[in-house]
C-alpha cells in the first residue's frame, strides 16, 4: 500500500494543475492565458483586480563591487569619481488596491542596512567604510489603463511614482529629495509568450532636472497553473540590468516569488537577489 502512495500523489498534482490550466484556458482568451486579467502593477508579471488587495513582504540583498561615489557628495571634500564596494541588506512591504478595473494604487517601505568601502586609489578623507541603517525608499504609485488588450491591439496603461524625501541626512541610504517619474507601457499577449514595453521621464529634486527614465522589456510565460516566470532587460540611463523572476503558484491567494538581478553595464548593481511572498485577496 506505501509503494503505491507515492505515484497517487504525484498523480494528483499532476491532475490538480492540469485542471488549473484547464479552468483558465477555458475561461480566459488566449491573450491573457499568461498573465490573467488586471491591472499591471510595478511588480514584474503581476497584476491586480478591481478590489483586490496585494501584500508582499520581502527581502533584497545587494551587491556591488563598482559602486560609483563622489567623496564631495559624501560630506569629505574631493570632487573626484571613485568606484567602491556596496553591499545592502533590505526589508520592503509592498502593498497594492485596484480601486477599479483600470485604475490601482501602490505603496512601498522598506528597512535598509547598508555599507561602503571606499577605492584603494581614494585619497580623501573620507573613513574606509560608511556604514548606514534605516528607512529606505518610501514610494508610492499611480496606475491607469487607457485601453484594455483585445486579441489585435495591445494593453496601453500609464504610472505615476513619487519617492518621499526621509533621508536628507544619509549618504547611501533612503532618499534625500523629491523625485517623480511619468512612464506608459503596452502590453500584448502571444502563444509563445506576453511582452510588456515601458519607458518613463523622471524628476529629480535634488538635481533639479528632468531626464530620460527608466525602460523595460519584459518577456513573462506561465508554464503551468502553479509555475510562471519572467525575463525582464531594465535600464535607466546608463545602467542595464538582466533580470529572470520566477513565480511558484502554491494557492489562490498566494505565491513565492524569486527574483535575480543581474548588471550588464558597470554601473548598474552587480547582483541583486530577491526572495518573498505575494499574498492577494
């Protein structure tokens, strides 16, 4: 009878996901069999329902062995680049409501730690290491479909996204000044796949300007009712990320996501690995 308990629960599942894939073929066209019905939210491959709620607690680590630093902007005088190395632990809540089927809100906190080592070749007084904790980026999000995909034309949808100014004494950590961004993005549905195109301008308070923000192309898949997972090229001026992110089903309400980050250009973060849980209702 044990020997026989193993094969019916692989069964099962294999049954219990067919199903889930089944149901949702039938009840979706195909355009939307990879990514459902929503709203597209910040996050990669995720979308929201008109009154639907979104929680997603995580944690990202960072690190960066070129980080890119001016001892002057630091607070030690000399108005020379330098690339040290940065690394950051951080805790991010995510929380997001469709108020309806096109418009949504989103809000994010996080908790940061962070360190600094400065170059060899720096020779400014700044300390070998800067060591900084506390709040992060505190930001929030605007979301609006202007036109909903149908099986010709693509999603169109605009964000808005302010970053609050709570760090205006850290050098590596939070954010010291207003900064706004303005992005649209479309989105279209294939057999082999859905792509998601964004690009945005950005404000920048402490700079005092306006500049081209970030951009994005987003491949995502489901491969099954419990697994879908993304390949994400994102940029913001000179820097190039790769980015996959994976997407394990394990309830209607919930699924684990893990998320790896990669920098293509010099200036972007080297690694950035990403680890939570997405809860909605």
């Amino acid at each position: 009878m044990k020997k026989l308990m193993l094969p019916l629960a692989l069964a099962f599942i294999c049954l219990h996901v067919c199903a889930q894939q089944t149901d949702l073929d039938t009840i979706l066209p195909r355009f939307l069999s990879d990514r459902g019905e929503g709203i597209p939210t910040s996050m990669f491959g995720t979308y929201i329902r008109k009154r639907e709620i979104i929680i997603y607690p995580f944690y990202e680590y960072y690190y960066d062995r070129n980080y890119e630093y001016k001892p002057q902007e630091m607070g030690y005088g000399k108005d020379v680049d330098y690339r040290g190395k940065y690394t950051a632990n951080e805790g991010v809540i995510f929380i997001g409501y469709g108020i309806t089927d096109r418009l949504a809100v989103e809000f994010e906190a996080s908790i940061i730690s962070a360190e600094l080592v400065k170059n060899k070749q720096d020779d400014s007084n700044m300390p070998e290491e800067i060591a900084e904790s506390g709040l992060g980026d505190v930001e929030g999000q605007l979301r609006y479909v202007w036109k909903k995909e149908t099986a010709r034309k693509p999603e169109i949808f605009s964000f808005f996204e302010y970053v609050l100014p709570l760090q205006k004494d850290k050098k590596i950590i939070g954010t010291s000044d207003w900064e706004f961004k303005l992005g649209i993005g479309f989105i279209k549905g294939y057999s082999w796949g859905t792509l998601t195109v964004r690009t945005a301008v950005e404000y920048d308070g402490e700079e005092s300007k306006v500049d081209f923000g970030e951009y994005a192309i987003e491949y995502l898949k489901r491969v099954s009712g419990l697994f879908r997972f993304a390949v994400i090229i994102e940029g913001s001026q000179d820097e190039l990320e790769l980015i996959t992110d994976m997407q394990f089903h394990v309830s209607d309400h919930a699924f684990i996501r893990i998320n790896n980050a990669f920098g293509i250009t010099s200036k972007a973060t080297d690694y950035a690995p990403e680890l939570g849980v997405v809860f909605h209702f």
